[in-house]
C-alpha cells in the first residue's frame, strides 16, 4: 500500500493518504471571519488527499479562542468560500470542523454572558482573552433543558453553511473537553434531566448533533 495511493472515503475520492489534522490557527479577522492569511495557509496545504479544518464556531456562543473562525453568519460563510476555492484550485478536499466550545470560553467573548455548560461546576483554569490577558474561567451557567434543542439547531445550521460555502463535508468536534465532551463526561455533566446520569442520557446531546448533522449531509 502506497501513501500517495487514493484512497475512497464515503462519497469522496482522496488523491492520496495524508490527512492534515485540524490545528487551531487564531487567524480570522473582525467578526471571525477568515481572511486572507487563511485562503494562503490552507491553499498552500491542498496537496494533502484532506484537510480538516481548525474548529469553527457553530454560534457566538461557542468562541472560546481569540480570531478563531465561525460559520453561523453570512460573511463567515463568504470567507470560507474563499478557503475552499483556493483548496479545490489545487486539487485538494476539505472538511469544516463544526466547534462549539461551551464552559471553557469567558464573558470577555460573550458580550458579558457567562459560558454554557452541563452543570454549573467550576472548570479551575485560566483563558487567554481578546485584550491580552489570562483570565480565570468564570462557573458556567447551566443550560436549560428545552435550551439544548436549540443548540443541536446550531450545528444543523452550521452544517448547512458549511455546504453553502463548498466545503466536501464536516466533521464534528466531539473531544478535548469542549461541549459535546462535557455532557458525555460524568466530572462535568451533573444534571438530573434527559440529558444526564446514566450514559445513555449523557450521550443523547451529542447523538442529536451527530443525526442532525447526518440528516443534512446524508
């Protein structure tokens, strides 16, 4: 087997073997859109059979990260769609990561309002914010239970954006502590509700995501 071989992933056909993780790069401009240093990096990298994008924000809800890129508004939209032109002009494939990263993020990017969460349990860690400056994660507010259908909307949209910006597919950020990850982990999800206790209550959120997503790519 050859690493420069295609490769047949779902409906894609991969030019070789090599998939650039998604890394994030902090490199959007006002309103997190990505601009022009984003079109150069990843049109510089369309040799790769894919690309995962960095994390992308589903919402203003889920920024976390200084000038990391959104797909919830038109002129993200727009910027992505440069992206991807540039990564199809060289011969390359490219999936969004759909991001949402609910209790590690700060008021500072919230308009004031505090993170959103399973449960309202500290999260005990520092956060590089827009001025600068480290700053402690305030205790998150917990979601509502009829809140949540509104966030698995979220990434529906989002999902639908991301077709309307060209991208080949998406990919859903489920790990490393975000807020798919907090309703699966017992240490921050604490809730009494459909959405918590027994795994399979854990999992039904992100589940959600998942057939949402699903049911708009297929």
């Amino acid at each position: 087997m050859d690493l420069f071989s295609p490769y047949q992933l779902g409906p894609l056909v991969l030019p070789n073997r090599i998939v650039m993780a998604p890394m994030t790069r902090c490199r959007a401009v006002k309103g997190n859109v990505p601009g022009p240093l984003s079109v150069i990096y990843y049109s510089q990298r369309a040799s790769a059979g894919l690309i995962i994008t960095e994390g992308s924000q589903v919402s203003p809800q889920g920024v976390g990260f200084h000038r990391s890129p959104g797909i919830h508004s038109q002129e993200q939209v727009e910027g992505w769609r440069k992206v991807i032109a540039g990564i199809h002009q060289g011969g390359g494939r490219c999936l969004l990561q759909l991001w949402h990263v609910g209790r590690v993020s700060h008021p500072d990017f919230l308009e004031g309002k505090l993170p959103i969460a399973p449960s309202a349990l500290p999260v005990g860690e520092d956060l590089h914010t827009p001025d600068g400056t480290k700053k402690p994660i305030p205790v998150p507010r917990a979601l509502e239970t009829e809140e949540i259908p509104g966030i698995v909307e979220q990434f529906r949209s989002a999902a639908a954006n991301a077709k309307a910006a060209g991208f080949d597919g998406v990919e859903i950020h489920g790990a490393n502590g975000y807020l798919l990850d907090q309703f699966l982990r017992d240490g921050s999800n604490r809730r009494n509700d459909e959405y918590g206790g027994s795994l399979e209550n854990r999992m039904r959120f992100p589940l959600d995501v998942a057939l949402a997503v699903a049911g708009f790519w297929g």
